[in-house]
C-alpha cells in the first residue's frame, strides 16, 4: 500500500515507523526539513521536505496514485486542507486527519457536515482519545494501562505485581490450571524494562509489569487473584480544565453511578468557560500545584486525582503534591516519554500518552484484511490486536496449537458465536471467529499475514 504521511512529529514518526516496517511504501512530508532528514536516515521512507497542503509538493510525494494520506501535522487547517487537496486534484481514496480544535469538531460532526465539503474519511482528535484513556484509568484504578476489546467485554489490563501478590513464583500453567473457570491470560511481561511474551512455565515475579486479557465479568476476580482489589471511585479531582479535562467531567456528570467531581484550572476565562459547561462539578480558579487549593478541593478524601493540563511537569508535580496530602491515586497526562520512567519512583500509579493513544487510534483505520482494533503498548513495543479470521486466512480450521505463531505472539481470547473464550491449544480458529492476539513490534507484520488475504481498508 502506499501512503503519504504529512507531519514528522511524534505521532507522524510513529505512524512512519509502523507502517514502513510492514513493507508498506511510506513518504514523510513535513515542513522542517531536518525532521524529514531524520526520517529518511532511520526509517525506510521517502521524504519530502515542503508544506503538506500544497499540491505540488503532495504531487512530489506521489499523490497521484497513492491509496492513503494521513495528515498528522500540528495545524489542523494544514491537515484539513491537505484531506480537501488530496481529493479535489488527487482523487486520494483514504483520508485520516488529527484535529484538535473543538469547534472544528463540533462542525464536523453536526448534522451540518457533508463529506463533500470536507473530504475528511476519519477524524482523530488527541484530546477525545486522552479523555477516553482517562475515563478507563478511572474505572481500573489499580492499572497502569488500559483498553477494551470484542465490543467492551474483554479488557486488556496493566498491572504492576507487588511483594504481597498471591500468585508470585507460580508457573502460568499452573495459575491456568487453579483458576480454570476464568476467562484470563497473561499475555505480556515486562520485567527488567525488556517487554516479552511469556511462555506456559515461566513464572511472576514482584516488581513484572503484566498485561492480562480477562473477559469483562471475570475482572474483578481476577484483580483479587493478582493482589489488586478494585477500590471504589466517589470523589475524584481534576487538574486541569481544558478539553480534556472538560470531556472527562462532562462524562462522569452522565455517569448512573453518581462521582463527585472538582475541577482546579488556573486560567479564569477557561475556568469560567468549564463552570458553565458542566452542572454538577464543582470548579475553582487556581493553581494546582497550590495545597491550599488542593486542601480546598479536599483531595485528602479523594479517591484519584486525574492531572490533564498542558504542562508535563505541572502534571507530575501536581499528582506528587496530592498523594503526599493524602489521595489514594494519581493519574498523569505525559507528552515526553522520557519522563515515563519517573512514574515509579514518585509514586504516580498511571499515566496517559497521547502520543500512544492518537496512534493507536490512526492504526485502527489503517490495517489490512479484517482488523478490527489495534492498541499500541508503551513506545510501540507491541501492539495488541483485533482481527476477524476470514475462510481463506491461514490460520482458518487450524487448532491453536499447530499454528505456527511467532515467537513474540500470544493469543489472548477469542470469540466464537458471540461468546468470549479464553484459548486453550486445543481451540480450533475457525471462519468468522474474531481473535485478540498480543504481538511485540518486530513481529506484527507476521501476524497480519496470519489474517489478511487481500487489502481491505475501506
């Protein structure tokens, strides 16, 4: 498939990345010439260098025929009127833009909007996914990653084992054999900071970073197993009243089951704007890396503290400052992955990347065959991924067991007529079954062939 992604930045670079090491053929466009130099000299990708919405410089990266563009720069009237060039001159089948002004959205998805006027196949907005990652965090406090599967009933969850976990030094064959009647696998291990698949006799230690597949209504049986009970959520505080923030109050005010929520923004006028948007939350103007403030929003008797502003430090300062006055959990908003390991050692028991989550977001629309959901973990070290098995996959009328799976790829569950398994060797994959299958970065590739027959991203 050949694609055109515009805008090297973070996202666009993960994007690249992802794409060009499944053979795709990717070109990078991006204004700063140094960002497209880099991309050529560490990536296999064409670049170039030139503003993305000009039709000349799409016409030099191969708009012509190319089946997708994917416009991720830091503009959204560039990404938007790169969409409206790539169909209007270039008849570009497929096209992704990230927007993250909420007006634009609101237009966009208003009975208003005709796909005519704004040739736009998908909209990713960063700050809709963020405030959705947020909302998991808050319903599986004890993780530290989050994401939902087979129509929201099977969860992927993160957790970090501690010296009292139960079920330390046991073989997962033998945790298969004492829990059989709950639809759960381990299917990823981080230890030593070195990401993994494990394998039947391998063990759990204190201090691995897992990640578990685990049927909706087996969840919590499951935290209890791993040392993790599922504490309950009434009061939580947010730092940070921009649209994050905004849409994470907005859906708690929805919510059945009553949350208290306070919001602490430092900017007036977008305070002002939040107290008006929202009935029930309660709002103060200040800095949140004030204690006063904070003893003021009571975050002593908070359960989380969700911290979404637009600094990143701000963010970890603030969630540092509220468990030390006494709240249970702390989530953060990190742009830079590098701050990502300080999570630990100050004591913050979650974290958001956007980064993460807008490109997970991208790959869900851009994968072959019968893909259905893709979730990139950590900084694109494995994806975990979704996909329907067609009668002509390989893999179709075979037993779990005589697949010939990479290394690095474990199944996780399956569903089969409507109902969610947890795999066995002796499951047979057939048509129309759909498969959630754990796969480290270097092997997805061998994955998707296991699925695909042709390309399908329509």
């Amino acid at each position: 498939m050949k694609i055109i992604i515009c805008g090297a930045g973070q996202v666009g670079w993960q994007i690249a990345r992802h794409l060009a090491g499944e053979r795709n053929d990717v070109t990078v466009v991006d204004s700063d010439a140094d960002l497209v130099r880099q991309a050529t000299d560490i990536l296999d990708v064409q670049g170039i260098a030139g503003h993305a919405s000009y039709p000349d410089i799409l016409e030099r990266a191969g708009a012509r025929d190319a089946d997708m563009i994917i416009a991720a720069t830091h503009s959204d009237e560039v990404n938007m009127v790169t969409c409206q060039v790539a169909h209007s001159i270039f008849a570009v089948p497929r096209k992704i833009a990230r927007l993250r002004a909420q007006s634009y959205l609101d237009a966009i998805y208003s009975d208003l909007y005709r796909r005519d006027h704004m040739p736009i196949d998908v909209v990713i907005s960063p700050e809709k996914e963020v405030a959705e990652a947020a909302l998991r965090h808050l319903s599986s406090p004890a993780t530290f990653d989050t994401q939902s599967f087979l129509g929201g009933r099977a969860q992927l969850l993160g957790l970090v084992l501690d010296e009292d976990c139960p079920v330390l030094n046991t073989p997962l064959r033998q945790l298969t054999d004492l829990f059989s009647t709950l639809r759960v696998m381990v299917v990823g291990n981080r230890r030593g900071g070195v990401l993994f698949a494990p394998e039947p006799g391998d063990q759990l230690f204190a201090g691995d970073q897992i990640y578990i597949l685990v049927h909706r209504d087996d969840v919590d049986r499951t935290m209890e197993i791993f040392g993790k009970p599922r504490p309950k959520q009434e009061r939580v505080v947010i730092i940070g009243g921009g649209n994050v923030g905004l849409a994470v109050a907005r859906e708690l005010e929805t919510r059945a089951k009553r949350i208290r929520a306070k919001m602490i923004e430092r900017d007036r006028r977008a305070a002002e704007r939040a107290a008006d948007a929202l009935e029930r939350t309660i709002v103060l103007n200040g800095d949140g890396l004030s204690i006063d403030l904070l003893n003021e929003a009571n975050i002593s008797r908070a359960d989380a503290v969700l911290c979404v502003t637009h600094d990143d430090k701000v963010n970890l300062l603030a969630a540092v400052r509220a468990k030390q006055a006494g709240c249970e959990m702390a989530i953060c908003l990190v742009n830079d992955p590098t701050l990502q390991p300080l999570m630990a050692p100050l004591g913050i028991d979650a974290f958001i990347n956007p980064r993460a989550t807008t490109v997970s977001s991208i790959l869900r629309h851009i994968r072959h065959g019968r893909v259905r959901g893709v979730y990139s973990i950590g900084d694109a070290e494995a994806e975990v991924i979704e996909a329907q098995v067609l009668s002509t996959s390989p893999i179709s009328g075979q037993l779990v067991r005589d697949i010939d799976f990479p290394e690095g790829a474990l199944v996780g569950a399956v569903e089969k007529d409507g109902k969610i398994i947890r795999p066995t060797g002796a499951t047979r994959i057939e048509e129309g079954d759909v498969i959630v299958i754990f796969a480290l970065a270097a092997d997805v590739p061998e994955v998707e062939r296991l699925f695909q027959v042709s390309i399908d991203f329509f």
